[in-house]
C-alpha cells in the first residue's frame, strides 16, 4: 500500500463557508482546501441544512444533484437521503439532504435546549456518509472524521448501516474538537443503529454510565485520534480535563496527538480586510487608531488615547470566562480602560454584559448576537483581545488578534498556551499575557501588567509587531496533517 493517502473524505457536521456555528466550521472549511493544493484530493460530505441553501441562493451558486438517492435503515424503518455536492475554491463537498431532519433555522438547538431528535439526525447522517461511500464503490482510503457527530461512522464501516457486516479497507482519523460535548444518547437508542444487540454488553466501545457515547465510539473505533493543540492533548489525559473519558483516551494504542489550527490568512489581513475603515500593517499602524476610534462611536463611547481598549468577541457561556468576568467586574471597571464586547450565549451572561454597559457607559460596550464585519474590526480596533476562557481546545481569535496587533490576554490552558508566548516570563519573545491560575486576582494583575505595557510605547509597539509576523496559517497545519494521513499507510 502507499505511504500516502490517494483520496480523503472529510467528515464534518457543519462548514464554512456553508453552515457554521464556530470553529470546526472553520477548520472544515480551510483544511481540505490546502490539502487539496498540496496535492491531496479531499472531498467534504455535511448535512444540507437551510444554512446551506439560503447561502447558495444568496450567492447565485446552485447543488447539484449526484443521481444518489440511498435508503437508510433506522431500526425497522427506511429513509431516503438524497445526495447533492458542489464544488468550492477545488474542494468538492457532499451535501446529504432530508428536510425533516435539516431543513431548521438552526444547527443543533433551540435558543433554550437542543432539537430532541439530535440523535437521529446525526445517526440519519452517519449511515449517509457510509452508504454513499458503498454506492460510489469505495472510493475514499481515509475517512477524516470530526466530533461526535461523527463518531458512529468507524462502526459502520466495519459492519455496515445494517449491522450485518461490511468488506471495508478504509483507515480513520478522529480529530476531538471539543470533548466537553460527547454525543450521549440514552440506550434504548441502539435499536435505531441496526448494530447489534449485545454490542453494549460484550463490545463496550459505545456504552458510557449505560447509555450511548459517541464520542467514545469515534475515540476507540478510529485508527488514530488527534486534537487541535499539543497542550489540548495533554490536557485531555487527565481528570480536569478529560470529562471522563480520561482512560479511554489513556488506553488508546497510538497516543493522541495535537495539531494547532491555522486561520484563512486572506480573510483575516489588516492590510486589505474590506470590512474595515482604514487599513493598516506591521510597519505602519495609523490605520489602527482610526479603527479604534470609529469603533469606539459605534458602540457610544468617547476616544482616549491614554486608556487601552480591550475587545472580547465570544459566545457568552462559562467556558469562555464569562463567570470570571463577572467576580472581576468592578475591579476591571476601576481601571483607567474602555472595554467592548460582542457575543450570545446563556441568558444571564448576556443581561450581565448589558447590565455592566448601563452601569459603565463610558467603558463598557456590547453588543449581542454575531456580527461578522463586526468581529473584524473589533480585531483591528482593539489594544488588547481578551480571551480569559476556563479551557479551549485551540481557539481562534487569539490567532486573530495576533494577525491583527491586538495583543491576547488568556488563560493559560490549551491552545492558547501554544499559540500565546507570555511577556512577563519573556520579553524578548513575549506576544501577549498568559494568566497565573484562574482567578479574578490573576485575570486583574495580567490586565494591570497589559496596561503597563499600553503605556511604554516602542516597546508595545515592538510586541504588535512580533504578534503580527508569527505564521499563523493553514499551510503548516495542512503539511502537519499530512504527516499524520501518511503515518497512518506507513
């Protein structure tokens, strides 16, 4: 067999720039692409949600039917999928379409729980995803599988959507994006996979606390596993962090590794983004202050160049910092700075971020919901970015905001560990501020110590600028994933 894979399928539940709620999107997007120009054919298969068709009508671009129309066994019954595909910057991308299952204003949930029938929904996709690749008669060596969504699919491979048994000769790889969200369904559910009915008893690859783990399924049932940042991986081992499938992870037989994602160094370009008012580079930053000046009056807040803006653009959820904002909030607003953030999550972090701009309206500014030309100049206006999140697989807009010479200040954990070098430990190579622990006292005093900086000119300057030549694009993340696809046909 060659050392290399001759054709890649890359399985994901959502991509841009098709169907997105946030970073797996981004690395489905931007990832099959650079394989593809260096010289790896990947294809993408998705779910054809209402995103993808109001995106296509928007833009002009249309599906096109691929003449599949497979049937799909969900216990006793038979769904069809119908199977369109299109074709985007030389990635083709499979779209499998049921309107009773996709045809929803949004991904995954109601704005108060997820949809109920979740688990059918991404069972309905897996067995697509494998009977699409028996219609076209195998032709894919490398199953790229992502999330639990798609954790299923190793099974199915090897004994078929019908449970009955399958001849497959492909090889899988399981990226974790975020272990926190596994996919746990009750049992009673398996009678839905067609797999058999003495797999939870004598096969434990899927049963978690007696009921169905997806992500478990994926994390054994793969040929390797990897994640989106070395420390991520590290992480994941222990207790803290391995949201209890820390021994299944420990037991695997090819340790799990960590790749950092890159970002699409052409959307994200202070020297060309349209998006923003004035443009600007590493050498010449007037285009920066004028970003944050006219962001600073759209979110009502009056311009002054002796206080440092700090900019948040996050879902509003525990994960993300959002408690730890709320203990520090009036030390924060103590603070000779201004502060503006964009996001939606949980309901009570949103009426708090509302609640801190009435009470602090000449420092603090939000706006709730997403905002993509937002988030784009809340990047090139800021001083600092703040991204104090309790953990974080990778993370993106830290990667941002160094494009965008707008220092992080973040937690130390995941990949923000390994993309951000602390300043205080190392000035000479420092590009942004790594908390002690995660505490209010440690969030203030890597505030404190920004500001300090803020105030010193050249230096502040000189950091902007190393933040702003780090390589942060999908080229090295892409040649890195290659490495990986060809040690799994050494």
């Amino acid at each position: 067999m060659s050392d290399s894979p001759t054709r890649v399928l890359f399985v994901s539940s959502e991509s841009r720039p098709f169907a997105s709620t946030g970073g797996l999107a981004d690395v489905a997007g931007a990832l099959p692409v650079e394989l593809n120009r260096e010289g790896i054919p990947v294809d993408r298969i998705m779910p054809l949600y209402r995103q993808v068709r109001d995106r296509m009508e928007r833009h002009g671009n249309s599906l096109e039917r691929t003449g599949f129309t497979l049937r799909i066994p969900l216990g006793n019954d038979q769904v069809s999928a119908e199977i369109y595909s299109t074709e985007f910057e030389g990635a083709r991308t499979y779209f499998v379409n049921h309107e009773e299952y996709f045809d929803r204003q949004d991904l995954y949930a109601l704005p108060h729980r997820e949809y109920r029938d979740n688990f059918i929904r991404f069972l309905f996709f897996q067995k697509a995803v494998v009977a699409l690749i028996d219609a076209m008669g195998q032709p894919y060596d490398l199953l790229h599988l992502n999330d639990w969504q798609t954790g299923l699919v190793p099974l199915f491979l090897q004994k078929g959507i019908f449970g009955t048994g399958r001849e497959g000769r492909e090889k899988t790889l399981f990226t974790i994006h975020n272990l926190a969200y596994q996919g746990t369904y009750p049992a009673v559910h398996l009678y839905e996979t067609n797999l058999p009915a003495n797999l939870l008893s004598n096969y434990p690859q899927l049963e978690f606390y007696g009921q169905l783990n997806q992500m478990k399924a994926g994390l054994i049932g793969a040929d390797q596993v990897n994640t989106v940042s070395p420390n991520y991986a590290r992480e994941i081992l222990t207790e803290e962090f391995g949201c209890g499938l820390e021994g299944v992870l420990q037991s695997l037989e090819r340790p799990v590794t960590g790749i950092v994602n890159g970002v699409d160094i052409q959307d994200w370009n202070p020297e060309t983004d349209p998006t923003l008012p004035a443009t600007y580079s590493a050498k010449a930053f007037t285009g920066k202050e004028t970003c944050k000046k006219q962001l600073l009056a759209e979110f009502g807040l009056t311009y002054d160049k002796d206080k440092p803006l700090l900019v948040m653009v996050s879902r509003m959820v525990e994960q993300k910092g959002f408690d730890l904002i709320g203990q520090a909030i009036e030390a924060l607003m103590s603070l000779p700075l201004q502060m503006v953030v964009l996001g939606s999550g949980q309901e009570q972090y949103q009426q708090d971020a509302v609640s801190w701009a009435k009470r602090w309206p000449d420092q603090f500014g939000v706006r709730i919901g997403y905002d993509s030309d937002l988030s784009h100049r809340m990047e090139a206006a800021g001083d600092f970015f703040l991204m104090p999140s309790r953990f974080e697989p990778c993370g993106l807009n830290q990667l941002y905001s160094l494009r965008y010479g707008t220092i992080p200040i973040v937690n130390r954990t995941g990949g923000l560990e390994d993309t951000v070098s602390d300043y205080r430990q190392n000035s000479a190579e420092g590009t942004g501020f790594l908390m002690t622990t995660y505490t209010p006292e440690a969030f203030i005093d890597c505030i404190r110590s920004a500001m300090s900086l803020y105030h010193h000119k050249p230096e502040f300057r000189k950091v902007r600028q190393r933040g702003m030549r780090q390589d942060v694009s999908w080229k090295k993340t892409a040649s890195d994933y290659l490495d990986l696809y060809r040690s799994l046909f050494a």
